[in-house]
C-alpha cells in the first residue's frame, strides 16, 4: 500500500474515501487498516510473530505455532496462506567489485535496522517496499 498508488490499494466493500492521497504516508494507512479490521469486524491480531508450520499427511491438518503476549499458541487452521511478497526468496544481485568492497553488503531481509547507520553514507539498490522502507528509514536514522 505505501509505494502504489490508491487507485491499486482498495479493499473489499470499502474504497478510500475521494480525497485520499494518490500516495498514502504509512501512519495514514496504517490507521486505515485498525479502522478496517475494526468496520468488517475481522478477527485481526497485531504484535504476532508465526514461528512454524507443518502440515500433518496422516490427518490432513496444518499445525501453525505463533508467538503472542509472550507465549506460543498452537493453531489449526483449515487452510493456510503464506503472504511472503513475490517470491519469498533473496535475490542478492553480484556487481563487480563486491568481493573488495569493504564496506558492509546485505540483502534487506538481514537488514539490522537503521541505528546500526546512523551519521553514515548508505545505497539502497532496489525499488519495491523494502528498499523504500529501508531507504525512509536510514534517512530519518
């Protein structure tokens, strides 16, 4: 939602209103999204970290373990959707001269946050939302 624009973004049986930014800020969206999960009375938890998965053959039943308020709860979901972006996997690109860089090179899924940055000179090759993030982020580091 943050790097399309709106006309890409509406949800089920509630588009944004006329006036909204063709280009949202994330505080805006992300209130949108509490006001939304709220309207269509969705059973929505935030602050909830999924720490495995497995699909059981014998019993034909996907066991999903998430980590909530501090402990783990075992769930039994019917059916399972893996929401991972495009392909869930890292393309670390190779450019000549990587290999004597001495600075430091990772791909966004091991990024350590932008404090570890702070008062120093960053590139960020890419241009899906994590490379936007990430770029917002360092600069406000």
């Amino acid at each position: 939602c943050l790097h399309d624009p709106v006309w890409y973004d509406h949800l089920p049986y509630i588009d944004f209103p006329r006036n909204w930014p063709v280009f949202s800020p994330k505080d805006k969206i992300g209130d949108w999204l509490e006001m939304y999960t709220k309207v269509m009375e969705l059973n929505y938890w935030s602050s909830t970290e999924a720490r495995s998965a497995a699909y059981d053959d014998k019993t034909k039943e996907w066991t999903v373990v998430v980590h909530r308020d501090g402990k783990d709860i075992a769930l039994k979901p019917k059916q399972l959707v893996l929401a991972t972006g495009m392909s869930s996997k890292a393309n670390m690109p190779s450019f000549k001269g990587m290999d004597s860089f001495k600075g430091d090179q990772h791909h966004s899924s091991k990024h350590p946050g932008p404090d570890a940055y702070a008062g120093k000179k960053a590139v960020v090759i890419g241009s899906n939302n994590s490379a936007h993030d990430i770029a917002a982020a360092l600069w406000e580091a």
